[in-house]
C-alpha cells in the first residue's frame, strides 16, 4: 500500500470512529453560519434608522425584505452551481427587493467564464426580454458591470417561439454552434453568441409582460457542455458559499433604506452604462422619483414616451420593494395605459381613487419612490413633469 493509500485509510478510519461518537463537526461552515444568523438579526435595525424613518407598512414589509433578500442570497451564492447550472426566479409577489415590479419575471443562474453554455428558451407573450451576464467579484459583492446582453431583437426567433444562445469565451465556429442548436431542438438557428468574460460571474434573463397574470412567461434553461461526473460537499467550500451569502446580505442592507430625496418629482430620465452596480438591464432608460401625499391629494406625472419595446411605472417602499399588487395596481405599464390625444399619458398618483383611468395607488402608504423604466426607447425619454393636486380635482382633468 502506497503512503497516499495509508493516508487515505487512516482518515477513513478516523472518520468511521468519530460518526460512533457523534456528527463529524464542520467548524469552517459552523462560523460562518453563526455569522449569518447574527446579520439577519441586526438587520432589523436597519428599519429603524433615525435619520431615514419608515412608515408602519414599510417597517412590516421590512420584515418580509429581510428573508427575501436571504431567500435570493442563498439561491445565487449556496445552491448556485456553475457546473450544473439551473435558472431560478429571484424576484416576484413573493420575493420583493432591488427595485422589483409586477410584470416581469427575472432568474438567475451562476456562470464559470472558463466554461461553454448553452441557454435555450421559448419567447412566450413577453413584449420584451432578455439576457444579460455580469461580471464582478465572485465572493457575494454586487456586479460591477455588463459584461454582454443579448435581447428579443438580436436573437434568431423561430416560428414556434424557441431560441438559442451560446455563451463561452471564444466565438463557437458555425459547425459547433449549429449542433448546439440542433441539440437544443432550436431547428436550423445556430443561435447568438455571447462572449463570457475573465470576470463573469452569472446570467440573469428578463421577460416583461403586458398582461403578466394571463400571459404566457417565456421559458429558460441554461446547460453547462462539459460537466464534471460528480462534486462532493467538504467543509471549506460550503463555508465560501455561505460566507458569499453573509457578504450579499450585508452589501444589499448597505443600499437601503433610501432616502426620498426632492417629495412629488421625478428625476431625469438616465440610459444605463456598461459599468454599472448591481443588475441593472443595459438596453434600458430609468428615472426615479418620490411621493409624499395626504389623504386628500393627488400627484398628477404627465409625460410621453418613445418609441419602445416595453415601459412601466411602479411604486416602492423605501426598501426598494413593490406594494402588494396581488390586491391594488401599483404598478402601471405601456399597454395598460390610457393615453390622451397627443399620444401623451397622464398618471394619478394618490392614497383613494381618485376615478382616473391611470390611477396608481399607493396601497395605504403616505410616501414613497417612483420609478420609471424604459426597455430599448429609441432616445432617452424627456424628463417627466409633476404638480401637487387635490383629490377633488382630479375629476376635473382633461380625458382622452
């Protein structure tokens, strides 16, 4: 028997006495865990800064954002698997944080720059959709860049709604991208290429829906071509994973609560750039904005939009989370809209109904965030204009 071989029985043997005795401890992953425990307990504390006062709802959906952002963390950095990739949802009615809203669907799946992947799919009713790779450090920090974003428009759609992309460091000749397609049941489209980076770290796909609760959600699946046969837990890595979740956490907690800024406006409207923090879509235009209401007002936002391929507008708590839109609309899109004569749109904004057709409710909340976003506009949108109204004359504003 060689010495590796002796090595190798010996800590069998240890191993098979110490399971008589008990578990065998793991003390890398016991800390972090320990660690993380402790975290989500402080982070309550993040819903009562004196300086950035919440309201009673936010401070109970605060208690909500604590585990999702968990939920999410656990998800990309715990059972994440670059190897053996899969796509999960990340945000949704029940998964609030980041800036979500209520008519897409996002997922998530880790990326392995060295490797070759194919993602497969079919389109769905989304009026847009696509998918973008970040890169950044790989230790649970958020993205600091796009490293490419592959969207409806660039990809070769079949007639039955299907495509494919090939992401991997070097451009696949015709043959291989071809058979990878043809693998796929994506039918004669060799598919997109999307060149992976030294520093790319996942993919996350977006798909927007006029109407989100009867459409159909596009489909996602992502395969690694060259998986290992097996992979085997060990004390160290799992710590890694769970120290990259701690590191998540407390960089997500870091950004939020925001402050409300200038009440009732709406900032300029910002395309976003290559270098980026967080998971912004790059093929997008964005604008934010703040309420702060009485009961008996209103804020009127009037504005137009450009030729685009989807545009919505949603309310936020301070957490950067949505209201519940199981119950109220919150949240507003392009196709829900009524427009007026000119093409232009004219939102309401208030705590009742004021009998607008483009009435956003804020689901009892007194303030909060506005947020505007624009998916491939064919210029950056003018900046939108607002005036404080009382609720009363709401009835008195032009109809289309």
């Amino acid at each position: 028997m060689s010495d590796a071989d002796a090595a190798d029985a010996d800590a069998a043997a240890d191993a098979a006495a110490a399971a008589t005795q008990g578990s065998v401890p793991a003390p890398l992953t016991a800390a972090v865990f320990h660690d993380l425990l402790d975290e989500l307990r402080a982070l309550e504390q993040r819903l009562f800064l004196p300086d950035i006062p919440l309201d009673e709802l936010s401070v109970l959906e605060g208690y909500k954002w604590i585990f999702s952002i968990l939920a999410v963390g656990l998800d990309a950095h715990v059972w994440a698997d670059p190897a053996r990739p899969r796509f999960v949802d990340i945000v949704g009615p029940y998964r609030k944080w980041g800036g979500d809203n209520a008519d897409a669907y996002y997922q998530y799946a880790p990326i392995d720059p060295d490797r070759t992947y194919r993602v497969t799919g079919r389109r769905g009713d989304a009026d847009y959709l696509s998918l973008t790779v970040y890169g950044g450090p790989s230790d649970g920090r958020y993205s600091e860049r796009i490293v490419g974003t592959v969207n409806d428009r660039a990809l070769d759609i079949a007639d039955d709604g299907t495509f494919s992309i090939v992401l991997c460091p070097d451009r696949p000749d015709a043959a291989d991208a071809a058979d990878a397609a043809d693998a796929a049941g994506a039918g004669d489209s060799a598919g997109a290429w999307l060149k992976l980076e030294p520093d790319a770290v996942c993919a996350i796909t977006r798909d927007y829906l006029a109407d989100p609760v009867a459409g159909r959600r596009a489909e996602w699946h992502i395969e690694a071509l060259d998986p290992p046969a097996t992979r085997r837990e060990d004390d160290a890595d799992l710590a890694r994973r769970f120290g990259a979740t701690l590191t998540w956490i407390r960089d997500q907690a870091r950004i939020v609560p925001i402050p409300l800024g200038t009440p009732n406006t709406v900032d300029e409207p910002y395309g976003v750039p290559t270098q980026t923090f967080g998971w912004a879509a790059g093929d997008a235009a964005y604008a934010m904005g703040s309420y702060q209401l009485d009961e008996d007002q209103a804020l009127v936002i009037e504005g137009r939009s450009p030729p685009c391929a989807f545009w919505n507008v949603c309310l936020w708590n301070q957490l950067l989370h949505t209201y519940d839109y199981a119950y109220e609309r919150v949240t507003l899109n392009g196709a829900q809209a009524v427009y007026e004569p000119d093409g232009s749109w004219r939102l309401v904004v208030a705590r009742h109904d004021p009998g607008h057709p483009n009435w956003i409710s804020t689901a009892g909340h007194s303030r909060g965030r506005i947020w505007f976003r624009w998916f491939l506009p064919e210029s950056t949108p003018l900046r939108p204009t607002t005036r404080l109204v009382g609720l009363a004359d709401v009835a008195g504003l032009s109809r289309p």
